[in-house]
C-alpha cells in the first residue's frame, strides 16, 4: 500500500469557500473614466479613454525557438511583455496592407 505523500493546502481558516482569498481581501475593479464633453473634444476623450485600456490578457501555451527566447530574455525582466509587443506590430503591420 502506498502512502500519499502530497501535502495537501488547507484553506485559510478565515476562507470559506476554498478559495485562496483572505476574507476581507478585496479584487481590484477597472477604473472607469466617466467623459461628459461636446463632440468637438472628440479627439481628447478618445486620448483619455486610450490612457486607461487594457487589453484583456489569455494565458497560452506556446512553443518558440530557444534562441528567439532567450534573446527576449537577454534584456531581463517582461520579456514576454516584448514578445507581445513585437507580436502586435507585425499584426498591426499586415492589417494596414489589407486596408
């Protein structure tokens, strides 16, 4: 018979559904810009909503060369934050040629 060495993490005492939130723990909520002007400052509303979006983020399993990562990697911290970047340049890039 085998033993089951697992440890198995017990929830915080104060936690009851067995998330791993503290209870009291609060979510961070998106800002919203709340924008009331005339339509002649369309181009300024449009430049304070662009300061706040954040595109929503999905996790992904990817398979990449190991010298293309480790060249992302060569400059430190937030690399895949650069490969993102560089992703969405080559997509902006061929959307213009459609256009």
């Amino acid at each position: 018979m085998q033993r089951d060495t697992k440890k198995r993490r017990k929830p915080h005492p104060a936690v009851k559904d067995g998330s791993r939130r503290r209870a009291g723990a609060r979510r961070k909520k998106a800002r919203t810009v709340s924008l009331m002007a005339s339509a002649s400052d369309s181009n300024e509303i449009v430049d304070r909503i662009l300061n706040y979006y954040r595109p929503l983020k999905k996790p992904v399993t990817l398979r990449l060369d190991a010298d293309v990562i480790a060249w992302f990697k060569k400059d430190g911290k937030r690399y895949q934050t650069r490969i993102n970047e560089a992703l969405r340049k080559v997509m902006e890039r061929e959307m213009k040629k459609r256009e």
